[in-house]
C-alpha cells in the first residue's frame, strides 16, 4: 500500500426544499399523459418497483408543465444548479474545517446541463474562490461520476500532498424528462431519478485531516457498450438510453474486475468491512449483489439512500458516502469499497480504510 494517499476529509450533502412522496409524481404524469398513457398501471407498477418513496426536485412540481424546451430547462438547471452546488460546497468545507481560501483544485460533474463558462467556473464567481484554482469539469459519466470524481481528486492530492481538492456532483433530473417520450425505458427514469448535489473534500497526506485513507483505484472500461446507458441530445434535449442488458453486463463481469482489483492489494471481498454503492435502481442492486454475493445487509444504505432520494446519477454514490460518514461510521482499519458503474460503459472502483 502506498505510505503517502490522500483522504476524504468531508462528504456533504444539498437538497432542493421542494420534496415529493413517489405516488404524487407518479399522479402528476398520469394526469399530463392521460389522453396518451394507454397503460396507466404499467407507469403505477413500473415506479412502485423503483423502490424509491421520495424524491427532491429542484423546483415545484407545477413549474415543469411550464417548461416546453431544452433552452428553458438548461436555463432552469443552470439557475438551480448553481444554488444547490455552492450549497453543498460550503457544507463540506465546514465538516473539513477549511475556508474557501484552502482550497486548491475543483473537479465539478453533472451530466444533467450544459454551460460554457462552465459551472465551476460560476461558483469561482459565486463562492469568491482563489483566482489560481485549478478547475476541471467533467461531463457524460453519469452515474459514475462521483467515483470518478473521487479518483481524479486522489490523483491530484497524491501529486500534490499539500493540497486540497473539492469534488462536487450536481444533478438535476427533473429537468430532463422528456414529456413526449412513452418509451418504457423513459417511463422507468420518471420514477427513478432525483436532484441533489453532493461534494467531497479530499486532502494531501501532508495536510492534517480525519477520513478514510483513499489505498487504491481502478478504472475498467467495456468495449462496445455504448448503448447500454447515457443520453441523446437533441433540440428537445435529454432522452434517457437504457437498456435490458445491463444487470447481465454486471452479473458477468463486475466480480472478475473487483476481485482483480483487490487482489492486487492482497485482498478479497471478504476482507471488505464497507461497501458503498451507487443507487443505480433495484435490478442494477440486486445484479451487484447477486455478482459479489452481497446478501446480508452489505449494501442497506444504498437501499435506503434510494428510498430516500432516488438515484442521484452521479451524486449518488457520495450520498451513500455522507450517510456511512455521518451515521454508521466503520471502526477504525476497516477496509472499504466505494463503487459506481456509468455510461461507457464503464465501473470506477477505489479502496479506501478507515
């Protein structure tokens, strides 16, 4: 193991005020579609199967029958996103006990809007940040973004041990239904996705701070795969890519990736005291677990992190993270595993000990 790693110092957490039991947007989309819905029990049955009873949504669910084109939700997702994004920002640099001054590096993702200057370069305005940041915004990795986000953030901190590096999440799916679209894959993402945003502060091993040690990572890419999840961008924006074949992608190829990751640390699964997991849906959960053999409770707080919120795409996984940081921290030595699969299609694993 590596005698200089970075660690993640804090882990917060923003979420819009506006906050919905599932069955009320399930009732707001069958009243919108309901000269069109010809199979109104396949959307009650699909959302019920999501396993998510409430969802945060960036503005009121009345506002989103006002909105009738990509210009106008990218305007609101810009708006919004600022807001929620400095929101969690500060939040976790309080936890980390650092100033907006400290802070050296900023990894920004969303995959749910797009600006040119980009979001992190609003916040640098917003938040007064050091005019010398370095600043990296990442689009199209979806759910996999946080991990993502925390990997890049550990490579900067292993260069740099002095410093600091943010890493902030920002999704806003609300925005990116498409009311037009019947489609059964987008039918699923109605009831599934949520809006939030979540940061991480990560430091350099020579900089004092509490957290996991961040040991390890591994990027694996799957060839080929490109139709298995992301996005078609068109002058009606976002339409959700979905398809049947991911929990058979998981269930074939997850185990061999992790289990060869942690060999090389000299480690197997049962080694492993934490698992924190992206809030994909149940059936890519349940392929997870199926894959790692994870059925006794391993992944809990993903299951309620997805009842909670939703899946947050790329937020997710940190959210997962707040809430074991938070409220269930592992003793002390404990091993880890932070992982979340996303367009590409691609996982991004890291090892981390408490």
């Amino acid at each position: 193991m590596p005698s200089e790693t970075a660690r993640i110092a804090a882990v917060a957490s923003a979420l819009p005020r506006y906050r919905y039991p599932q069955r009320a947007i399930t009732a707001a989309l069958k009243n919108h579609w309901h000269d069109r819905l010809t199979r109104p029990a396949l959307l009650d049955r699909l959302h019920e199967n999501s396993r998510v009873r409430y969802r945060y949504m960036a503005y009121p669910l009345e506002r989103y029958e006002r909105f009738n084109t990509f210009g106008e939700t990218n305007a609101a997702w810009l708006q919004a996103a600022q807001e929620l994004g400095q929101k969690a920002l500060e939040a976790a640099l309080r936890r980390a006990g650092l100033q907006c001054a400290e802070l050296d590096a900023l990894f920004v993702l969303s995959v749910t809007g797009i600006a040119s200057p980009s979001l992190d370069a609003r916040l640098i305005n917003r938040m007064e940040l050091r005019p010398d940041i370095k600043r990296t915004p990442m689009f199209g990795v979806g759910c996999a973004g946080g991990a993502v986000g925390l990997t890049r953030a550990a490579d900067y901190t292993l260069a740099y041990p002095e410093q600091t590096a943010a890493v902030l999440t920002v999704e806003l799916c609300s925005l990116t239904i498409q009311k037009s679209d019947l489609s059964v894959a987008n039918l699923i993402s109605t009831g599934l996705f949520g809006d939030g945003a979540v940061a991480a502060i990560l430091t350099g091993s020579r900089r004092r701070a509490s957290g996991p040690r961040v040991l390890a990572t591994r990027s694996v890419f799957y060839p080929g795969t490109e139709d298995i999840m992301g996005w078609e961008i068109s002058e009606h924006g976002f339409r959700i890519v979905l398809s049947p074949r991911l929990p058979e992608l998981i269930r074939c190829r997850l185990a061999h990736d992790l289990d060869a990751f942690l060999a090389g640390h000299n480690l197997k699964r049962g080694d492993i005291g934490s698992w924190v997991i992206h809030t994909g849906g149940p059936k890519v959960l349940e392929a997870i677990a199926d894959a790692l053999g994870l059925h006794d409770g391993e992944l809990e707080l993903s299951w309620r992190c997805l009842a909670r919120c939703g899946n947050l795409s790329s937020a997710s996984v940190l959210l997962v993270l707040e809430d074991l940081t938070a409220n269930h921290r592992p003793q002390e030595g404990t091993r880890g595993v932070i992982l979340a699969m996303g367009p590409g299609f691609c996982s991004e694993m890291l090892l981390i000990k408490w």
